[in-house]
C-alpha cells in the first residue's frame, strides 16, 4: 500500500473555523438566498415588489412602482401600510432593522397575530428576501410613511446608519441602529394619493453581482405584467430611466387569466378558452413559531385555491405558464405535474370511452399528444408554499400536487361529460388524435425519411420533380410553379446544377382549416413535404431542408395570385420555421416588356403599369422607339431567353422574401381569406370594393 503525503497546509484546530454573520454569510454564498448568478440581480429587485404586492394582497394601497435609475440603482414604492418602525418586544430592535437587516425576521410565518393572517398566501415565506438585496447592496435606501410621519434607515453593505446626503453609495455614512423621523415632507396631493407606504432605493453591488449584472427588465416586465393580469386592480409602473432605453410601462387589468392567456397565445383558437377555479385542503404537521422565538409542532389545514385556463390552438408548439401565489415558476413544480395527470386522465379516458375518435386497433394517445398545440396557465394560491430554492422558481410538495390533480380532474370531467360542451369537447379529443398520428408516422418514417435525399436519390421522389445535379443544400433551390405550361420553359432557362423544379397540377388544398391527416391524403402537399425533407408540423427540423430557398413561380393574375396564398399559406402553418429563418420567396416577373428598334435592340421590363408609365417616359426622352408593348399575363408566354433573365438568373431576377415580421398581417389575411367566417369576407368586399379593379373580378356580363 502506497501512502498518501499529506499536503502541506496550516493546522486544523477550532479556531481554523469561521462563524459569518447573517449578513455577512449571504454575501459570501449570494445564490443560496438570490438563486441563480444569472438572475440575482433580477431576484434582488423582485423582493421589494413582492413586498408591495403582498400589501394590495392584504388589503391596503394599490400602486407598485420600479424606477431603474441611469447609475444602476433601482427604486420600489409601494402604498402599502409602511413598515413597522417601532421597538419589537422580543428583541428591542425597531421595525425597519428587523425587516430589513436581519435574516429571521417578517410577519409572514402564518401565526395567529400575523400581520398578514394566519391564512395568508403571500410572496414571502423565509424571512430572508429583501434582508438579501440589502446585504447584496452597496447602499440601501429605507423611507417609510406612516402616521404623517416620515421615517428614514439606510444600511451600507448590510449595516444600519445614516448617509450624509442623497449622492449615492460614496456618500459619508454613520453606523446608527436609530431611525431618523421626520415631519412627512410630501404635498398634501401626494400625501392623499398615497397617504402611506414603504420606497425602498438600492445600488446593487458589482463586487457581489458582477460587473456586467443586470436587472434583466424585459423579463421583469413579463413577469410583472403576468402578476397585474392575475392581481385584478394591482397598478404596477415600471420607469426605466436608463440612457437611450427610456421607457415606461403600466400594467393593470381587470380580466385575469381568461384574458391573461389570449395576450401571448399566438395561434389561432380552436374553442373559447376553458376556465376552472377548483378548492381544495390537505392537512401537515409544521413547526409554528412562537411568541419565544422557538417552534413548536403543530397541525394545520392547508387550504389550495387553483385556478387554470385552458386553450387549444391549431399549432404545434406548447406553452404551460404556472404560478404560486402570483410568483412566476418559470421551472414548474408539482402543480403543473398535477395539470398534467388530470389532462392525461380525464382526456385520454374519453378519447377511449367516445365512439368514433378512434379508429379500429390505434394506439392511444399520450401526453405529448394532448399538449400539442395547448396553453395553458396554472395558478395556485396557498399559505406557506414550498419551493426547491429561495428564487421560489419551481414548487414543491406532493401534497400540493395531489390536491391540484384531484380538484382539476373533477373539473374537467364534470365538463368535459357536460352534453352542451360536445362541439367544443369534440374539437379537442380530435385535435389530440391527430396529434398522435401525426406523432406515429413520424416516428415510423423518420429514420428513412432523413437517410434519403432527393439530391442522392431522385428516384426516390415524386416523377414531376425536375431536380438538380448539386448535393450542396446551402446553394440548392426548389422552384414551385404552376403546371406545366411554364414548365417546359424554366426546364430550358433554369441553371439544372441547384435549380430544382416542380410543377403543380391546379390548384392543391386549401389547409387553412384541414387538419393534418387530410393535408397528407392531398398528392401535391404529400410530394412537397417528401421534397423538402425536413417533415412536417411539429416533426419539422430546418436543418433536414434539402434546399436553401423555396421560391414560388406563379402567375401574374387572380389564380397565381391564390395559388401563391395557398403555398405560403402551407407553409406558414406546416414550416413555419423556414419562413422565420428567411427561406421562403415570391419571384415578381415583369408583367410587361419592351423591346427597343434600331441597330441596337434592347429590352426593357417593367413590374407593373406604374414602372411601365415611367419605363415609356423616359425612353420617349431618350428618343428610343419601340414597336409594341407586350403584357406576359403567365410564365408559359416567356420564352426561355427570357426566362432565364427575369426568373432563374439570381443577379437579374427579384424576389420577395417572406419574412418573420410579416407574421401578424399573414394571421390575418390568411384568417380574413381562408378561415371560416364567410360574413367576414363579404364585409370586408363590400368596404373595400374600390380597391378591386373590374378585370380582377371573375364575374360573368359585368
């Protein structure tokens, strides 16, 4: 046996160990109070706001205001009762020290005489919150206004005094444990608008925080916004006075969730969403403080409210917000996992107990399968909720869980089995179907589906692909035009090493409101997607494309122009991430051209009549004369020559990118053109009649 050297170091004797103060200790180890590094600043700043939200909460004020200031300090003022200032009994330290500077101490434990109830459910729980910003901070600001009264206690790096004015952290500062009381120096207007109330200033330390730390607002403003929607009548203003990034930000709200969730769902509904509001308890032994200072067991009764909304949509992706006493928990916890089992329970059992959802032997669907598509908000209020961290982003124990599973699973079923609700119920159970469908093929054609190429194998695809000779997808492109009497012509003009063709054969289905199964019975969109190669729906993958840009070729009139929707309508439904990644183009031919006589001849194109005005003005001021003009009405009239110039040659032709920002304006043509509402259509028709010229319309003796 070898023996170890021990490695040469001091003696390890009792006075080699260390005992850190309360403050001092959450300086040395910041994320075990703040969580993450990323996100302590962030952190740092919400404890005061939950502060003043747990005061509306109670009862008292309704305004919570964030001023981030441009030397990085952050301002909250709340309207709340101001915090105690007096000499606490126990331990004859005054209010302010004890909610500030010392880890321990709050009057949110849940005891009888609990400023916030026995009951409560508030942001707070350790005692330990606001205690870390001060430690955390170079300067911490205290002003409390109570009793016409102001009373003023700042700390310097965790400890009690006095600046000697209002410069910041570099300000001369006096240790004192005493707070200054002064007469309240507001207007009686502003005195009347908050006639009392808590502001606390604060300048983050770098040391601490990092150099390049931030209060990562445009994550407060989500999360702070989520809050106003599920606090009715809660003010929050967020002031941000920072250097070229000014802005101010108000969120009240009236809705809550219902309201809440259509704010960021961003597909298109399937049914109103569906809203519960469930109660139920459980009963856990604690330790409950006492008057001493010490803890004693006691059993208690925990009252559970949840509250969720649930909404399908016809997309792919998922997005499940959850809350706990208005906090966001960005990380989930045991009530989304209760959501989750009551949908898997109630869902998949009358998928399985309603006769024609599914179809002879098919394979029940799962989870994943109900949640394509959904959002969904879960909300929780309980006193005293358990967290996995300080930064409270994920909840914890089961018992919570069971009662948010038990309590939904009631609901939905009572609903769900509710004869009135069929339609709605109808539409989900077959939306989770197909969902599951989609899921199987996938999975049975994915690993031949991405071995194949049309650039490897062309024998593999479609007969109407004219594919092209290059295996390099990032300088390919399919051309998609219509039918073949422009085929022959862009066979003949196309550059055959990365251009790639295919024909349409009239026009393909309309997918606005087909669901998946009957877009892939259709032999155009079939083809496409084996073309493209990168799936469909939720199974599409960018990075399987087997072409750098898909560029549509359609006709200059009515019917090119709704084949053009109807493609781009496809792929915005079935591949949006190749729009947003700037893949998808409209070629825009020419609709007239001109050639020039003379020795030298010349042509010239003009996109439309109004380049074409121009076009004849200046060649009569340059005296060039010129037969005729010609209209090229489609693609099949252009002679390859011709072709190849305005369509296929990339340093000649023009195309128009369909881009991410159209996003909005496409939601609403497409739902204006294609959805189901014929009266939309025919109002929008009659207003905008005077848009539409005669020979656009397909009327007969008009």
């Amino acid at each position: 046996m070898v023996a170890r050297k021990a490695a040469e170091a001091g003696s390890y004797s009792s006075d080699t160990l260390i005992t850190l103060d309360q403050i001092a200790y959450i300086q040395k180890r910041p994320s075990l109070s703040l969580g993450p590094h990323e996100s302590m600043q962030l952190v740092a700043l919400r404890e005061p706001i939950d502060n003043g939200i747990d005061e509306y909460r109670a009862g008292h004020g309704k305004l919570v205001k964030v001023t981030i200031f441009p030397d990085g300090a952050a301002q909250v003022e709340d309207s709340g009762r101001g915090v105690p200032t007096g000499i606490n009994s126990q331990t004859g330290e005054n209010g302010i020290f004890m909610a500030f500077g010392k880890v321990g101490s709050g009057g949110k434990f849940g005891t009888e005489d609990s400023a916030y109830g026995k009951e409560n459910s508030s942001l707070g729980t350790n005692g330990v919150g606001t205690t870390a910003t001060n430690a955390t901070s170079l300067r911490f600001d205290t002003l409390v206004y109570r009793d016409n009264k102001l009373f003023r206690l700042s700390f310097k790096n965790g400890k009690p005094g006095h600046f000697a004015d209002d410069s910041g952290p570099q300000a001369k500062f006096t240790s004192s444990m005493d707070i200054v009381e002064t007469k309240d120096p507001r207007t009686a207007a502003e005195k009347k608008e908050r006639p009392t109330g808590t502001t606390i200033k604060f300048w983050p330390n770098p040391g601490i925080f990092g150099k390049d730390s931030t209060y990562r607002l445009d994550e407060l403003r989500e999360v702070l916004k989520s809050s106003a929607f599920l606090i009715p009548g809660l003010k929050i203003v967020i002031d941000d006075r920072t250097p070229e990034a000014e802005r101010v930000d108000e969120y009240e709200f009236d809705g809550g969730l219902v309201d809440m969730i259509e704010s960021f769902a961003t597909d298109k509904e399937l049914h109103k969403p569906l809203h519960f509001e469930t109660v139920g308890s459980f009963k856990e032994t604690i330790p409950m403080p006492q008057k001493d200072g010490s803890v004693s067991p006691e059993e208690v009764e925990r009252k559970v409210n949840v509250n969720a909304v649930l909404r399908w949509g016809n997309g792919y992706n998922t997005d499940i917000r959850s809350y706990v006493n208005t906090i966001y928990t960005s990380s989930g916890g045991v009530h989304v996992q209760g959501l989750e089992r009551a949908l898997s329970k109630v869902i998949l059992d009358q998928i399985k107990n309603t006769r024609g959802i599914l179809k002879g032997k098919e394979e029940t669907p799962i989870l994943a399968d109900i949640q394509e598509g959904l959002t969904a908000i879960i909300s929780v209020e309980q006193n005293e909720a358990k967290f996995t961290s300080q930064d409270k982003t994920k909840l914890s124990g089961t018992e919570t869980g069971k009662v948010v599973q038990q309590t939904l699973t009631e609901a939905l079923k009572l609903w769900l089995t509710d004869k009135k609700n069929n339609p709605t119920a109808k539409l989900i159970y077959t939306k989770v179907v197909e969902a599951s469908r989609i899921r199987l093929a996938a999975r049975a054609q994915k690993d031949t589906a991405r071995k194949q190429t049309a650039l490897e194998s062309s024998s593999s695809m479609p007969d109407k692909l004219v594919a092209c000779s290059s295996k390099d997808s990032s300088i390919t492109e399919l051309q998609i035009c219509e039918g073949d009497s422009a085929l022959g012509g862009l066979k003949l003009s196309r550059a055959s090493s990365f251009q790639a063709i295919y024909p349409l054969k009239g026009k393909p289905l309309n997918v606005y409101n087909a669901n998946l199964s009957k877009v892939l019975e259709n032999q155009e969109w079939a083809d496409l997607i084996q073309i493209i190669g990168a799936g469909v729906g939720k199974t599409f993958d960018l990075e399987q494309m087997r072409y750098k840009r898909i560029i549509l070729l359609a006709d200059a009139d009515p019917d090119g122009h709704h084949i053009t929707v109807l493609l781009s309508s496809f792929f915005w439904k079935y591949m949006r991430p190749m729009i947003e990644d700037g893949r998808l183009y409209i070629a825009m031919p020419p609709l007239f051209s001109i050639t020039t006589t003379g020795k030298t001849k010349e042509r010239f194109y003009a996109l439309n009549k109004e380049e074409l005005d121009k076009l004849t003005t200046r060649l009569a001021a340059q005296n060039k004369k010129y037969t005729k003009i010609q209209r090229h009405k489609g693609l099949g009239e252009y002679s390859p020559e011709i072709l190849a110039e305005v369509v296929m040659k990339p340093e000649s032709r023009i195309l128009r990118q369909v881009t991410a920002e159209d996003v909005k304006d496409i939601e609403r043509v497409l739902d204006l053109t294609m959805g189901s509402s014929a009266e939309g259509r025919r109002d929008w028709i009659v207003e905008n009649r005077e848009l539409i010229a005669d020979e656009e319309l397909d009327v007969a003796g008009n």
